[in-house]
C-alpha cells in the first residue's frame, strides 16, 4: 500500500497512458495484483461486520455477507483481469 500511495502523492497529474505504462511494468503489475485484491477482501470483511451488526434475521445475514463476499471476489477477478488484458494490448 505504501508503494501506491507513494505513486499517488508523486505523480498525481499523470494522464491515462502515462498510468496504463505504469501499471504494465512488472513490478507494478506484481505489486498491484496483491493491492487489489487485499482492498476487495477489507472491503468485504467490513461490510460484514456492518451486516452482522444491523441484520437481525441468522438466515438474512448469512445470505447477505455470502453475496458480499462473492461480489468481492468477482470484483478482484475482474480487477485483476483488467491488469492482465493491459499486458495484451
């Protein structure tokens, strides 16, 4: 995380290419791919935590935070899928 906030603060007026070049570089794309999707899991788990809180219905809740997790891990897929089909274009 910090190397992307480091990347953000330092070079905030970049255009889309500049920002797509970045991100197919090796180590970008390495670095981005774990980012990406340890944000998706944080975001999910604390949904989670809101859902278990506020939903007083068991059957509710669990069908709840199992539809936030699955929209979480298709979001990273398709996050991450997005980082791969840079590399082809």
């Amino acid at each position: 995380m910090l190397w992307f906030f480091v990347r953000i603060i330092f070079y905030p007026d970049l255009s889309y290419v500049e920002v797509k070049q970045w991100v197919i570089l090796p180590l970008s794309s390495l670095l981005l791919v774990p980012t990406i999707c340890v944000l998706w899991f944080h975001a999910a788990i604390g949904i989670q935590v809101v859902l278990e809180d506020y939903i007083s219905s068991d059957r509710l809740q669990k069908q709840l935070v199992n539809l936030v997790r699955w929209i979480a891990i298709l979001m990273a897929a398709s996050s991450v899928c997005a980082i791969i089909f840079m590399w082809t274009q």
